[in-house]
C-alpha cells in the first residue's frame, strides 16, 4: 500500500496538506520539505497513514525528510493542537513558532528560461534587439546574456547570474515580470552548527629558516599554550599579512582545526552583592518556598500566583524552587516578559547553575538559537531562561515553570499566533504534570480572579526583605504647577529639588518618561495639521540628532514613525498650509536627558530606551554602569521599570505616564497602575529609605491614589467592579476581529459582509460590536477595520469565530485579511 502523510506548513490556512512518501517514511513530528505553490517549504508531519485522497488532486511527493525522529515530543505536538484551537490560528503557523531552527534550512530562489523568453531570445538572433526598451542598451544585453545562460533549461541561483552576466537583482525580477523568466523558492538543509578555526602549534616539526612574520606568529603560539582562535590571533598581530599563516600550515609547521565556538550567556556583573540563590531566606520566602516545593513533591499539575511587594525576594524564592527541581531530576524552565531583563536574570543563573543554563530570545542569531535549542533537547541544559517563545523549549522531563512578571502585556504575541505566553504556560504545565508559578507584584486582573476563584494557589508575601518599608510616595500635581509658576515645564520644581538633594547625597536617581524620542508631536500653528506618517495614521516622533553626521536628514534631524519605522526629514514649511510655523509638542526620553544635563550638569547620566538599547549587549553595559555607580541618574522609558534591583537607587520620579488614563483601552487604569507600582519598587531597595514622586494631571484618579498607597487589593477591589459592569475580562470572555487591507474599499466592503453576518446570524450569548474604524486604522500602509466579541462562555466565542472564518472563505475574503485575537491586551 502506498503511504502518505499530512503536513502542517506555515501558511495562513486552517488545513494540512497531504503528500506521498516515496522514500524514507517520517515519523510524526519531524520536519519535512515539500513543494508549495510553487515554493519549498518546511512543514511538520502531522500523521502518516493509508487513506489516499478522493479529491481528484495531483499527490505531490515529498522532497526531503529532515529528521529521523520526532523533535517535538507527544506533549508540545499536543500543546499546538491547543493553541490553534483556543487562538482559532493555524496550526502550520503555530508549529513554526515553537521550531526556531531556521538556520538549519537554507532558502534561495532559482531563475529558469520561460517560453515566453526564450521567443524573445530567438527574436532578438534572428532581428536584433529592440531599442524601444525603457532600459539602457548596456540592461538590454544583460537581460540577452541571462537567456543566453539559462537557454539549455538549467536552472541557475542569483548568485550564478550575477557573476556570469553582471545582472543584479532588480533586472531578474523586471524579467519575472515581463514573463520571460520563471522564479521558484528552494529550501535545502544547511549545517548550523558556529565552528571557528583555531591555529594549532606543531611542536614536533622541525624548524626551517623563518622570515619574522612567522616567527611573530610561532612566538605568540608558543606563548598561550600551543592554541589560539585565528581571529584572537590577526587581532594580537595585525600588522602581519593573512598570507603568513597559510605558509606555516603549507610547511607543517601549524594545523587549523575547526572546534565549536563559544557562546556569549552575557550577564550582569554582582558588583558587590550577593547573587539571589546565597541569600538566606526569611520566613516569608521559606512559607512560600514550602508551599511550592510540597506541589512539587506531591506530583501533578499545580498552578500557584505568587503575589509579592516589589523588593520582598520572589527571584530569591524562584532559584530556590528551581535547586528543588534539579534535585528531584527534573528540569525547570524561567520565562521573563523582555530581553532587557535577561541579563541580570542569566548572570544570576549562570553563577547558581553553572552549564546547566541555556537562553532562549530573539535576539540570539538563528545559529545560537538553534544551538541552544538542541542543548535544550538533549538534556545538557536542564535550566531555561527566556522570553515568551522559550515557553515552547523542549525540555526534557520538565517539572517547575515560573513565569516573572506575569501581569507585562511583553508575553502576548502580537502577530499570528496570537498566544499568551503566560496562559501557554500554564497549559504546558498542564500537559506535563509540572508545577507552574506566576509571580508579580502587581498580578493580572485574570489571574487573581483565578486565585479568587480556587483555579490558583494564591502565595503571598507582603513585606520587603530585611523588613525594609516601602518607598513614600508622593503626588505632585502639575495643574497647580502650572498655575503658580505659568509655565509648563517637563520637571516640576518639586522634582528638581529632590533629584538635586538625592545626587548630593551620592545617591543614584531613576526618572521615568515614558516616551522615546525628542517630541511626540509636530503641528502647524496655522492650520493645525500634524505631521503623520505616510505609511500609518499617527504623528511621526521628532528625533533631535545627536551628532552632526546623522544622514538620515540633511540637517541631521529626523521624524521616525514607531510603528513602521518610516523615516523623514523634518519639513521646513507645513506639508498642508505651507506655514512655517512649526511647532513641537510633547517631551520624550531623549528631550528629558538633554534638560537634565542642562539642570544637573555635574551628573552622570544616562538613557534607557529603544534608542539606546538596541543590541543584546548594550543593555548589559548600561547595567553595568548603573550597578557600578558610574551613572547616577538614569531616565528612560517603561525598560527602567521592570524587575531591576540597583541597591544605590534611592529616588524615581515618574513623568508623564498618566497620559495612558485616556487611551481607548479598558486596561489603561490597570497598565497605569502597575506602570507606577512597578517602577516606584525600584527605590530603597538598598539599606537607604527609598521616595517616589509622580508628577500627575489626575491625581485624584483612583489608580494612581492606590498606586500612591502600595494598596493592590483596594485597587483590584475598584477595577473589579468597573470591569463587571461592563462585561470586561475577567468577568467575560473578548476577541477582536481585525479586517485589513492595502485598499480602503475592500476593508470597508469586507467589513460590512462581515458585519451584516454578525447581524442575520443567531449567535449564542455572543455580544458583538461594530464593525469600526481601529484606534490606529492605517498601518504600515494597510487599513483595518474591526470588531470587538463578548461572551459568557469561551466555548460560545470559539464556536462564533470560526463559522465566521468559514463565512468569510465563502465570500473570498482572504484567510490572511482577518486578524483574530482571543484574549487581547490591546484593542489599537
């Protein structure tokens, strides 16, 4: 009988496909390479089996078996099946997202003559070319010598055409175009594994005469052992051509070998402190530590929330739940919301741990992200630290799962599949009869309903360490602010006077503007137009340059769109009216650090935000300063507010943040408050009393008076109600539909098909709102359009959507125009 299997490929169809085996047979859960609408793509197997299709379709072979056993095991083959359920995603995407191993498949695409070109070809022999060609007579024969090379049917890689004709990208793609060429996507396996050479001494050889060149590169040989990377060593010896080297290998004299190069784990140095895992643990920490290690114990799944004060030791509390684990031969996995927090956190591993420890982010190179990836699933790293998609490591014998910071909006994944990294752990934990733990000090809404509700083990420590009081806050309210002094002002004088106060002291000062750039706003006084992008409908962020060979602009200065990353010139004159009068609005980080030297120009300071921190080692070195007292005041934006502990801190002033109190979002009271909760917990962390001073348009709103008070619980008690009143998570279940387009008139056409579907269709306690224009309805040159869905039920909702999908394909709405997000965090 013939065999054939279902594939799971990363496209945006709820559906495997099926193909013949002819060859090696895959198991299920090995990756496969198999034709695609006219590509190669890489797929999982997902079944094999008997059943030949009755369709009537053309069975395609499979082209390639890339694995001899399965590399998802039963448990996460079952946990995407979840996902693309729950998420209504589908499952080839899912899949995708849980390999990150495409350094191991190489993609290229490969030209071949059409018919179409090659009449063109025996044309152009027969008459000559045409010179009626927009292109340059030199293009012309190009495009000739092209066909020419491809005339015998071969297909041949970009790479092969531009050495042989000297044609370059855009003129193979114009000949796509003009049908003369046909284009297709080759995937082919690729070793991905990071060699380095490294030049070996012979000591036995007998030594010839030498020039110094060679004698340098022997000496310095000789001087380290007998061994050295080849790139250590043109470093130590630069002036010493490259040439040298290959004579002395020729000459017996040295060997090169390839050995498995180094991987940066990266972290932040103690600077004096002890590392959390040597801390003693006080009652609190050993009361919760308990109650985690008897889960563990007992076996099974058990999910707990660990609610603790900022500054009460939970990362204490977490590698000490993490040592349990290994010693019961298990492995443990830390998920943190953002890359900026991995390195303080691996430092601290790396010195618990030791090997043991692997990282997972997307700022590793696909190569170390395979690499570790591998070292994970093998079982050489019991010990995983990682953003949201390190929830999916394959982890061998997996027993604790904690998740740190649970509430941070970081762990949604904002492109398909739109999971919750935060929610997917608890599944995972589930699935493999794992203890997991969320931690925070300012608990998601959904989670402490789920505490409330007995679903969660509720864990709590209410006081810092070493009894230390939390910070004072203090309100400042710029209304009166601007009253008495007439001017507004970034800094209140309140501000000035502290930060001022706390630098003489030899104290270190953290201020919070939530903003990056220089202003957020660029209006004409005449006609009242903003400056927007010309790619989304929002205003462009001025960007003052910080030196003069910023080439972006003539000038130097630039506007940057941050949604899609747009970039111009700062126009002299309103693109509108044709005004001059331009003027700035809004103040940013880079704004708050340039008037900060201005106030405090003997302070040492420093900027943290998307424009400073921009590799995975800038947020390394600019910890290192601060944990170094090199910096002594520090402004950014909501990066200096998570999980930091920088003992010299002793003041934060935030700036700013309650402009979030009118956004159109039903969590902005709750972001706000665990925004001021969050960073107020960066001060006295040390011996020193810590004080906080939030400058406020709203300081009578009840987020940011309970933010004030440290009272968490008044807080829940007040968003509680409001978020019952108006069948808001977590008290109902929500998804937002997003239809989007290049066109407006297919969003808007697509929009209105959905919504008269909505109306005519009898939904089961299904509430739905709109269709509406989205908060931001253009971006990245696509427009958008959507609904909002409640319901008491999450089996209604699931239910609700997917007959909407299957509507929509009936009225060939393409599967990839609708966005579905199930539990969103934003509705922008």
């Amino acid at each position: 009988m013939p065999l054939f299997c279902d594939v799971a490929l990363p496209v945006p169809l709820d559906q495997a496909f099926t193909y013949a085996v002819d060859g090696v047979t895959p198991v299920v859960g090995a990756r496969v390479l198999v034709p695609f609408s006219g590509q190669r793509l890489m797929g999982v197997v997902l079944r094999v089996h008997e059943d030949a299709p009755t369709d009537g379709f053309e069975i395609k072979p499979v082209q390639q078996v890339l694995d001899d056993a399965a590399l998802l095991p039963d448990e996460l083959m079952k946990l995407a099946q979840w996902i693309a359920s729950y998420y209504v995603a589908p499952l080839g995407e899912v899949l995708r997202g849980m390999l990150p191993l495409a350094a191991e498949v190489k993609r290229h695409f490969v030209y071949s003559i059409a018919e179409a070109g090659r009449k063109v070809l025996y044309e152009g022999a027969a008459k000559g070319s045409s010179r009626r060609s927009k292109l340059s007579p030199e293009e012309q024969n190009r495009e000739y010598a092209v066909l020419n090379y491809l005339e015998g049917g071969e297909q041949a890689k970009m790479s092969a055409l531009r050495s042989a004709t000297g044609a370059n990208k855009s003129l193979l793609e114009g000949m796509v175009r003009k049908k003369w060429l046909t284009r297709e996507a080759v995937a082919e396996e690729r070793d991905a594994r990071r060699l380095e050479k490294v030049a070996v001494l012979v000591t036995d050889a007998r030594l010839p005469k030498l020039n110094e060149n060679q004698t340098a590169i022997l000496a310095e040989l000789a001087a380290v052992g007998g061994r050295m990377r080849i790139r250590d060593l043109r470093q130590t010896l630069p002036a010493v051509p490259e040439s040298t080297l290959g004579t002395l290998v020729k000459r017996g004299l040295v060997k090169i070998e390839e050995v498995a190069e180094n991987f940066h784990m990266g972290g932040v140095g103690a600077h004096g402190k002890k590392h959390a895992h040597e801390h003693a643990l006080n009652e609190a920490q050993m009361e919760a530590l308990g109650t985690i290690a008897a889960a563990m114990t007992k076996g099974g799944f058990a999910p707990h929330l660990l609610y603790g004060v900022t500054g009460s030791g939970k990362t204490t509390v977490y590698f000490a739940a993490m040592q349990r684990a290994l010693e019961a031969g298990k492995s443990a996995l830390l998920l943190v919301p953002e890359i900026g927090l991995t390195p303080a956190m691996t430092g601290q591993m790396v010195a618990a741990f030791g090997s043991e420890v692997a990282l997972l982010h997307s700022q590793l190179t696909p190569d170390e992200r395979a690499e570790q990836w591998h070292r994970i699933r093998r079982g050489e790293a019991r010990i995983v630290v990682g953003t949201r998609s390190a929830v999916f490591a394959p982890m061998v014998n997996l027993g604790l799962i904690i998740v740190d910071e649970e509430h941070d909006s970081s762990y949604k994944q904002e492109e398909t599949p739109r999971y919750h990294g935060r929610d997917v752990a608890v599944m995972r934990a589930k699935f493999n009869d794992a203890t997991v733990v969320l931690g925070s000090a300012t608990p998601s809404l959904e989670s402490w309903a789920n505490a409330e509700k007995g679903r969660y083990v509720r864990v709590e420590m209410r006081q810092r360490v070493a009894d230390r009081p939390l910070p004072a806050v203090e309100l400042v309210d710029m209304r009166m602010e601007f009253k008495e002094t007439g001017q507004e002002q970034i800094f209140s004088r309140r501000l000035i006077e502290e930060t001022q106060a706390t630098l003489d002291r030899g104290e270190q000062a953290i201020i919070l503007l939530n903003r990056r750039g220089y202003s957020f706003v660029v209006m004409c006084r005449s006609c009242g137009d903003k400056v927007e992008c010309e790619n989304c409908a929002i205003s462009m962020t001025y960007h003052k340059p910080v030196s003069g060979n910023d080439a972006i602009a003539q000038p130097g200065q630039r506007l940057e769109c941050h949604y899609c990353g747009f970039r111009r010139g700062v126009p002299k004159v309103c693109p509108k009216c044709g005004s001059e009068h331009l003027y700035f609005l809004g103040a940013g980080s880079q704004q708050g650090e340039e008037r900060l030297q201005e106030i405090f120009p003997a302070a040492r300071i420093g900027r943290m935000d998307r424009d400073t921190v921009r590799g995975r080692s800038d947020m390394e070195r600019l910890l290192s300063r601060l944990h170094a007292g090199e910096i002594n005041l520090l402004v950014g934006t909501q990066m200096i507010a998570k999980g930091h502990d920088i003992h010299g801190v002793t003041l934060v002033g935030v700036v700013g943040a309650d402009f979030a109190l009118g956004l159109p979002d039903f969590r902005a009271a709750e972001r706000v408050f665990q925004l001021l909760t969050q960073v107020s917990g960066r001060a006295g962390r040390g011996d020193l009393r810590g004080k906080v001073l939030v400058q406020t348009y709203h300081p009578d709103h009840y987020a940011i008076q309970f933010a004030s008070q440290h009272d968490y619980p008044g807080f829940v008690g007040k968003e509680m109600n409001y978020r019952r009143w108006m069948h808001y998570p977590p008290n109902a279940v929500l998804a937002n539909v997003v239809i989007q387009s290049e066109r407006l008139e297919e969003a808007t056409g697509w929009s209105s098909t959905l919504g008269r579907w909505f109306q005519q269709t009898r939904l089961d306690k299904v509430r739905v709102l709109g269709p509406a224009a989205a908060p931001i309805v253009r971006l990245k040159r696509i427009y958008r359009y959507h609904f909002v869905l409640k319901a008491e039920q999450r089996q209604a909702l699931g239910t609700t959507l997917r007959a909407m999908l299957a509507f929509a394909e009936t009225q060939g709405i393409p599967r990839r125009s609708l966005v579905v997000d199930v539990d969103p965090v934003h509705l922008m």
